[in-house]
C-alpha cells in the first residue's frame, strides 16, 4: 500500500511540474525584476529598482516579440513616461507624475506564478518630503494569455489626511512607441466608435483603443474602465502617445466647465480603482477589443457565488422553522416528542528605439493646471 500511495504522490509531483511548464503564463522574480512570459515568450518585465522614481512595466511586447512600450534610452520628451505604470500629480500636493515625489516599490509578491491568469500583487508607498507614505499603493495585477492586464489598485492613507487634487496627469497608463502614435500613423477610437484623439481628450467612456503601424504590420492598446470605480474615469489620451486613465480631474479635463472634484482620505482610510489594459495585434475590430472589455468586466466583477452563497441560507433557514411545525402539536400532548427532535435533526445545507522629434504638444494652451498660490508651473 505504501509502494502505491508512493506511485502516486510522485506522479502528482510530476504533473504539477508539466502543468507549471507548460502554463500559458509564468512569472518569476530576479532580483529587483519580476520577468513575465506567455506561451514561453517574454511579455514583460516589471521594474522595481531603489534608484527608480517609481516602478512600472518595460519594455511590453506584443505576441510576436514587437515592442510596444516607448524606449527608455534618450526619450525626446516627458521621461516620466516610462512603460506602464501608476502615478498621479498633485497628492497633498507633492508630484508623483512627474517624479518630483518618490514611489518605492516596498514587495512584490507572486500570488499565481504559473496558469491563466498568473497573478502578482506589488505594495508601492508614495513618499512624502519626510521619507514617510503619504498612501499606500496595494495593486493586484492579473496577466492573461490574451495579453489583457487587470489592475486591483487599492490606496490606504498614512497617518494624515490625504487629497488627490483636480488634474490631468495621471493615472494609470502606457507611452506608446513612434510609429503608432496619432501624429503619424496611428489611430484612436472609443467603444461608441468616435474616433481622434481631439474628441476623446478628457471624455469618460468604457474603453479606447489606440493603434498604429510597427514595422508594416498594426498593434493595438485598449484602457477599461470599471462600472465599480466610485466614479467614471477620463482619458489622458494625446497623439504624441501618451495614453493615461483617471478618475481624478473633472475640472482639468472640461476646461473649468465642471467644478473641481478632489478626493479626500481621512488618515488611515482607504479606496478602490480597477482598470484594464489590453495588448493586440491588428486595428479595434481586428484585436476584438469589444471582446476583452467583456471578458474585463467579467473577470473584475463582483462574485454571484457570494450572492448566491448568502442567499441560499436564508432561504433554507425558512424551510428550517417551518419543518418544525409538524411535530409541534404532538410535543405538547406526547411524551415522546424530544426523541423525534433527537432522531431528526435538520441541518443547513496580459525595444523600440525612440525617434528624435522636437515637435511635442502635450500641453495645449487651452488646458491650464491648478496650481497652489507658491507653486511653479511645469510642463507635463
């Protein structure tokens, strides 16, 4: 018996071992580095270095090894826009944005190391002038074989207050590589099928799609919303390939026609984003971008087994009391009455190089920032 159990074991053992293998995606640490690969291929590599200003995704490739991540080396403008990553401006009122403000990668830990999808969870702290988190970034990203990237951001104030002020430059996002972006080739078109960067600047919306020509052949990124946010979020998206989401900048986003809508934490208190980001070959229809938003919302959504799981007592503990009522008359005028309770007892049931190019526009002059009354103006 012991011989078979042994079999056994060691043949679960190995399986285990093929499964992981042969996993559609794998992730894996090497030092301050957290190397993805997808069908055995590299995908990504998520960066955490100390001497980082912050941690993020580069270089991202798409199926066929292209990269679709604007290079690090020489970048002909904003070097703030590094890959993928989450940053915003203007965080009791220090600019992690453009890395004025220091976010340090605190733990990288591999929830899923090998399946579809492989998940990770990365604590980042948002460093105030003195060395301590203003807020706590907790994010849960799951990577699937398609190359849709889910994002489970949760931030938790420190020991003070905390206000995400009214602006543009955020938050979570990707630089698209020349090649792609608007001002040459590439396009950009929302879920309702408006198209240009122009008309979806600041818009809220389900889901954009930026695509454009790399080497002869079209690659695609689509940001999600989440109907779960706490609000509907606006599209940092420019045609120099900048292509952010946020919640935060209402005012900034309409030109001053909305009112400024900060968000306030009390010390210690918490709030929730989700956010998709999906890689693909080919224009909007093409990628089936539609498709992924759906499988977005599905996979992000909230559990119907929970629901279920609640229900299911309640109604049963119904049918409970109500099963008693039988033998309730006979308790009173039968002796025998508790050996029927006793014998019937019921019981509830997801490098290319850059390209010199002076002409960069990002900051168009009718969107101005707010600023604090001593505080200098940059461009972003």
């Amino acid at each position: 018996m012991k011989i078979v159990l042994s079999i056994i074991c060691l043949f679960v053992g190995f399986s285990s071992v093929a499964n992981a293998k042969d996993a559609p995606v794998q992730i894996t640490k090497s030092g301050t580095k957290v190397n993805v690969t997808i069908a055995g291929k590299p995908f990504a590599t998520y960066n955490t270095g100390g001497d980082l200003p912050k941690p993020f995704f580069s270089p991202v490739r798409a199926a066929d090894g292209t990269i679709i991540t604007r290079s690090l080396v020489a970048p002909e403008d904003h070097p703030h826009h590094k890959g993928i990553w989450v940053a915003v401006d203007e965080v009791n009122e220090v600019d992690f944005w453009a890395e004025k403000g220091k976010i340090k990668n605190s733990e990288v830990k591999i929830i899923k190391a090998a399946g579809n999808p492989g998940v990770m969870q990365v604590t980042n702290q948002w460093l105030g002038a003195d060395g301590k988190p203003i807020v706590t970034e907790t994010t849960v990203i799951s990577i699937y074989a398609n190359r849709l990237l889910t994002y489970d951001i949760t931030f938790k104030a420190g020991d003070k207050p905390v206000v995400f002020e009214d602006t543009k430059e955020g938050l979570f996002g990707i630089r698209l590589p020349n090649g792609m972006r608007e001002k040459e080739e590439g396009s950009v078109e929302n879920n309702t099928g408006i198209k240009g960067t122009k008309d979806n600047w600041g818009k809220p919306t389900e889901w954009i799609d930026y695509y454009g020509p790399l080497h002869g052949k079209l690659y695609g990124v689509a940001l999600m919303d989440s109907p779960q946010n706490y609000k509907k979020s606006r599209y940092h998206v420019r045609n120099y390939g900048l292509f952010t989401i946020s919640p935060f900048g209402d005012h900034s986003y309409t030109n001053k026609k909305s009112p400024a809508d900060p968000k306030h934490l009390k010390a210690g208190a918490t709030f929730n984003l989700k956010y998709g980001l999906y890689i693909h070959e080919g224009d909007t229809a093409q990628g089936k971008v539609a498709q992924a938003y759906q499988q977005f919302l599905k996979v992000t959504g909230p559990k119907s087994a929970d629901k279920k799981q609640t229900a299911k007592p309640q109604t049963k503990a119904k049918k409970v009391s109500a099963a008693p009522q039988k033998p309730a008359a006979p308790a009173k005028k039968v002796a025998v009455a508790p050996q029927k309770e006793k014998s019937a007892p019921v019981e509830p049931i997801p490098a290319t190089e850059a390209v010199s190019n002076p002409d960069c526009n990002c900051c168009p002059a009718p969107v101005q920032r707010r600023r604090g009354l001593f505080r200098l103006r940059r461009n972003r």
